[in-house]
C-alpha cells in the first residue's frame, strides 16, 4: 500500500482515496462534494469556496463520504470556523467511507 495518506493533526490519517486519477462521483468542476452517506449517497453539498460552518447547509457532522474535483488540496476540520482537528483532502481525492473518527464530524473546510 502507498505511504500517501491524508495527515491529521490528531495523528489519525483517513484510509487511502479510493482510486487514483480524477475521481467521478462529483459533477462540478473545481469543486469539493460531501455526501451524508457512504459510498457517494444520499444528500449531497458542494463547495468551491471555503465554508466555515456546515450548519447553513444542514451539514453540521453528516459528512459520510468525500469526493474531489479540484486540482489543489484541501483542508476539513472538525469545528466551525476552522477550529479542532484537521486534514486535508488530496487534489482529486476520493473517499467512500470516512474512518471513524472523521464519519459525521467535518464542520468547516477550506483551501
């Protein structure tokens, strides 16, 4: 396995993306898709933009699963406003299922 994982301030890392290259499952260029469900399901947001409360969008700790069509990185914390721990999402990386310490616990993101 690749020693390319996600860092994370708590030193938890999120499991490998899920395949490599430009992932699919998000339909908005340059953007980031959060899905409430694993596996790309269910309700869906979108940012292109850096979001410093999930809470707007009814998101607050739903975040089951990641998607990514921008080409930069990007980073997810787990309190409003870019507070508590945090990692960072690969350009064009994909997750199916967030480990257990990040399922439902993204409140904040930006690049």
């Amino acid at each position: 396995m690749a020693a390319a994982t996600l860092v994370s301030t708590t030193a938890l890392v999120m499991a490998q993306p899920a395949s490599a290259g430009v992932s699919s499952d998000c339909p908005f260029s340059n953007s980031i898709c959060f899905w409430q469900d694993m596996d790309t399901t269910g309700n869906m947001i979108y940012a292109s933009y850096n979001v410093g409360d999930f809470a707007w969008s009814g998101f607050h700790d739903k975040t089951s699963s990641i998607d990514s069509m921008n080409p930069n990185r990007y980073a997810v914390y787990a309190d409003a406003y870019y507070g508590g721990d945090s990692t960072w999402i690969p350009a064009y990386g994909h997750y199916d299922s967030l480990n257990w310490f990040w399922n439902d616990q993204i409140d904040s993101s930006r690049f």
